[in-house]
C-alpha cells in the first residue's frame, strides 16, 4: 500500500504534457498545474485561434492569462525532490502483454532491461541495480530480458539445469549423478563452448554463401545491362537495316512505276501518231472519192475524157499490216515480273525470317543451362508440343490422315509436284519447325524411323534417308529392335520394346533423347550435340514392311 501511495503522489507533482516532475510550475485558472515552458509552448500553437485552453480539462481563456510562477508548490516540489521522490515513469516505461516484466515492481509493473540467469529473475533499471553494487550479485549472469527463464529449470529437482547430457540435452546437477549416471555429461558451458563453434562455422559458411551470392546477383545484374544495351543496339541497327529496305521498296516501286508511265507515254503518243496520219489518209481518200464520184457523173463523154487525165494519183498508204501482228499485252508481263519479284521475296523472308528467329531465341545468358531435365511423364508433357505432318514433303507412296497426323505406307497418291517432297524415301516431315524445349511421342507399327531432321536436308537418292546423312537424327523401330542412326553410322539401342516412343528435344542445349514410353519411361538414347538450324519431326516407314506400316503424331495431355 506504502508503495501505490508512493505512485499516486508521484503522479500528483509530474507535469500532464512531458509527464516529468513540474519544473517552474504555473497554476492555471481551472486549477490545473504545468510547466511554465509546456504551457507555453502549448499555447503558443494555439495562438492563431486566438482561444487558449486547458490541455486537460479543455477549458479556454480569453486573452491569453499572465503566467506567473507558482513558488509555493515550486518548493514544495523540491522539498520533497530532497526525500528521494522521482518522476513518474512514462508510460512506454511500463511493461506491456508483449513485455518481460520486471518481477520486483508491486501494482503496475515497470518493463525489464536485463533477467539473470542465476536468480532466474527480471529486472527493471530501479531493482536490477543491486546486481551492480552488491559483490556477490555482480557474479550473476544477466542476459537480455527473457520469459523463457522458467525452462532453465529442472522439472524434477527443481534445480537450475547447468549441465547437458549428449543423450538427454540439458539436466541440473542432481540429474548427473541420478538417473543420468554414467550418460556422456558435461557442462552446459562447456556443450555451449563446443556448439558455439560449430554454430560460428556455420556462420562463415553462410556468410561465404551470402558473399558468393552477392557477386552472382551482380554478375546478373551486369548481364541485364548488357542484354539490355545489346537488345537496343539490335533493335536500333533492325530498324534501320528494315528502314532501308522499305525505302529501297518504295525506290524501286517509284522506278517501276516512272518506267511504266514513260513506257506508256511513248506508246501512246506512238499509236497517235500513227491514228492521226490514218485519219488524215481517211479524208484524203474520201476527198478522192466524191471527186471521182463526181467525174463518174459526167453525162458529157468529151468532158469525162478531158477531165479524167487530170486526176491526181493517190497517196501512197500507209502499211497497218504489223498494227495486228499478234495479240497485244501491253504490261502484264510487267506485272508477272513484279508478282514474281513479290514471290521470291516472300520465300526469302520465310527462310531468313526462320533463322533470325532462331538466332534471337538462342540468346540464353545461363539459365537454360541451370534448369533441370524432365524426369517423369508428366514432367515431359510439360513441354508436348502438338505436330502435323507436311503433305508437300510426303512421298507419294505414303498416306496422310488424322488430320495430317498420322502416315501409313500404301498405293500411290496423287499428290502434286512440289519441291520439298521425298522422291526415292518412304518419308515425311513437320509442318511446324522445332526450337526451345518440345516434346512429342509416336505410336508405331510395323517398321518405321522417328527422327528429327533440318529442313534442308535432301529429297532425293539413298543419303536423304534419316540418320543416313548430316542433317537428320533417327531411331529406327522394328518388332525386334531398336537402333540409333546419324551419318550413316548406326548403334544398337537396348530397351523395353513399346510401341510408343518419346522424343525430347532442347534445341538450345543440343539435347535429343529418345524413351520407350509404357507405364513408365525409359531412356533408349540421348544426343548431345549442336543445333545450328531449326529441326523438324520426321517420320519415315520401312519399304521392306510393305503396306500396312503406321506412325502417328499421338495427341498427349
């Protein structure tokens, strides 16, 4: 009670607004007291308002009151300074429910600076000063406030636990030499000394992790400068290199259609020229023709036969026989020119563009190479990529179906002639080229070569077979066997027989493998190499099979 009434009148003599002991204390009309220089201060932000009041019972004064030191409570404020009264702790003194609490304050506890680990005990500033006097508290380890001191006692002896048991973890004393006896003991500090090493090794190891990847994520980020500053150095020399083409377009455009009008000027005047001396041909023979209709009408035989000699010979006339010579065409070979002109240009474009794109794709810094490969089915289907079959590329013995997705081998087709078409191989390639990470699967029968191959590779004579040249991959599929051709050279793949074969391709870490696809996949072969052009699937059937033989593009979820 001694100690609440001791609060209550260090409450009564703490100034509301810095919450210390009343310095130059003034006493306001209402009753209430301040600091002189708070109740200024107060005011003095409230002077705009031209109303004062009272900061804790809100009464206002007009004008602003004369402060004048109250000297009687000034003295007794010091007065009782002399007998060891002290300013009321600030609120965020006090401990709160997230707070270590002092466990020496009585009534509203004071928040705790330090625990010891002997007296297992908080204390505020005010009672952990003992710990800093007495010699024999100055011993005691004080550590940072805790609420967990309580579990550094022995459940069972209550005893402070300063020993550790490598198989039980931390006992007191009494635990060593009882049922903890001939366990492998030693002292908490000692187990701490032996951990704590340990744990400053763990220390280095990450600090060194943390040093390591503080130089990769600069690394990176001077690779965004450079992917950066490069994309804009491309972009910038694209647009202008295509800035040229268009106006070298619009330059020949402009030449073509100047030529055409010239061309057309000149023939048109030349076929005036000739319609206007026609024309004049016409009315000389016209005139011609009354004169001698005239003469013809001469009833005096003497007059006829005067006038007749006197006639004038006709013109010579004008030769018109190569007017009609031959069907005109006048520009539409021009045109054809053009639209030609039009033609390999877009073929051009088709096959650069394909490149370009590919050469944009293949800018990988290092993180392609950091990704993982699939390793199950469903890690695989990931990347499925749905293919068709090109007709224009089917060997004329060889039927398209299921939408372009499926080839057997049967009677000949009539397929028009195109240039990309397999003449001499029973085979076929994807409309769609391949890049980046695709995967697909094929159902099989009979005997077929399910492969990969660059668009370029030939269409005719024995080396355009897949696997029997530079530019193709394949594995040959039979009932018996699995083999691996490239190059004309061929090895001998083992491996559960399946008719469903997997094909993973990352294209730009030249990867190419090949799995027997059943319940489970199983790797048949695995490529690495260099891809330097986009690939297409290719499918091809055994002639010695004969009819019947199937490969399908599987559709996979």
């Amino acid at each position: 009670m001694a100690q609440q009434g001791n609060q209550l009148d260090r409450e009564k003599f703490c100034c509301s607004i810095c919450l210390d002991l009343l310095k130059d204390p003034v006493a306001l009309h209402c009753g209430h007291s301040y600091c002189m220089n708070c109740i200024k201060t107060h005011w003095d932000g409230e002077d705009e308002k031209k109303i004062h009041s009272c900061p804790q019972c809100r009464q206002t004064f007009t004008p602003r009151p004369v402060l004048v030191k109250n000297t009687m409570l000034a003295d007794l404020v010091e007065e009782l300074k002399k007998t060891g009264l002290q300013a009321a702790p600030a609120d965020h003194c006090y401990a709160g429910p997230e707070d270590v609490a002092c466990d020496v304050c009585a009534g509203r506890k004071l928040k705790a600076v330090k625990s010891c680990l002997v007296c297992l005990a908080s204390y505020c500033e005010k009672h952990l000063q003992p710990h800093y006097e007495a010699a024999p508290l100055k011993k005691h380890k004080l550590v940072e406030p805790s609420n967990k001191l309580q579990e550094n006692i022995c459940s069972r002896h209550d005893e402070v636990m300063k020993m550790f048991c490598r198989t039980e973890q931390c006992i007191c004393y009494l635990c060593s030499v009882d049922e903890h006896k001939g366990h492998d003991t030693v002292s908490a500090a000692a187990e701490r000394t032996e951990r704590q090493r340990e744990l400053q090794l763990s220390r280095q190891n990450i600090q060194q992790r943390i040093q390591d990847r503080e130089k990769d994520v600069k690394l990176l980020q001077q690779e965004v400068e450079a992917i950066n500053g490069s994309a804009d150095k491309a972009v910038e020399h694209s647009e202008k290199i295509f800035t040229q083409l268009i106006r070298l377009m619009e330059k020949r455009s402009s030449d073509v259609k100047q030529q055409i009008r010239s061309q057309q000027e000149t023939e048109v005047s030349r076929v005036k020229e000739l319609q206007e001396k026609l024309e004049q041909e016409i009315t000389e023979l016209k005139r011609k023709d009354a004169e001698l209709k005239q003469l013809s009408h001469t009833e005096d035989h003497t007059q006829f036969l005067h006038n007749y000699p006197s006639l004038s010979p006709l013109s010579q006339s004008t030769d018109s026989s190569s007017i009609n010579i031959r069907p005109l065409r006048y520009f539409e070979d021009v045109t054809a020119a053009v639209s030609e002109l039009r033609d390999k240009l877009q073929d051009i474009l088709r096959e650069t563009w394909t490149n370009i794109s590919l050469t944009v794709t293949q800018v990988d810094v290092l993180l392609s190479e950091s990704q993982p490969e699939p390793k199950t089915r469903a890690d695989f289907l990931k990347y499925s990529q749905e293919i068709t079959l090109d007709p224009n590329t089917a060997h004329t013995y060889l039927l398209l179906s299921e939408g372009n997705r499926k080839v057997t081998r049967g009677q000949q087709q009539s397929y028009s002639s195109h240039p990309d078409r397999f003449t001499d191989c029973y085979q076929v390639l994807s409309r769609e080229s391949l890049t980046g990470r695709c995967y697909w699967e094929v159902e099989w029968r009979g005997g077929v070569r399910v492969a990969v191959a660059y668009k370029n590779i030939s269409r005719a004579g024995i080396e355009c077979r897949f696997g029997r040249n530079e530019k193709s991959w394949a594995l040959h599929c039979n009932q018996n066997s699995y083999k691996f051709w490239l190059n004309k050279i061929n090895t001998p793949v083992s491996g559960p027989q399946s008719s469903r074969v997997g094909v993973y391709l990352d294209h730009r870490a030249g990867i190419l493998s090949f799995y027997s696809v059943s319940e489970t996949m199983t790797l048949l072969h695995r490529v690495q190499t260099t891809f330097t052009q986009p690939l297409h699937a290719g499918l091809g059937i055994y002639t010695l099979f004969g009819f019947g033989a199937t490969a399908e593009l599987c559709k996979v979820k």
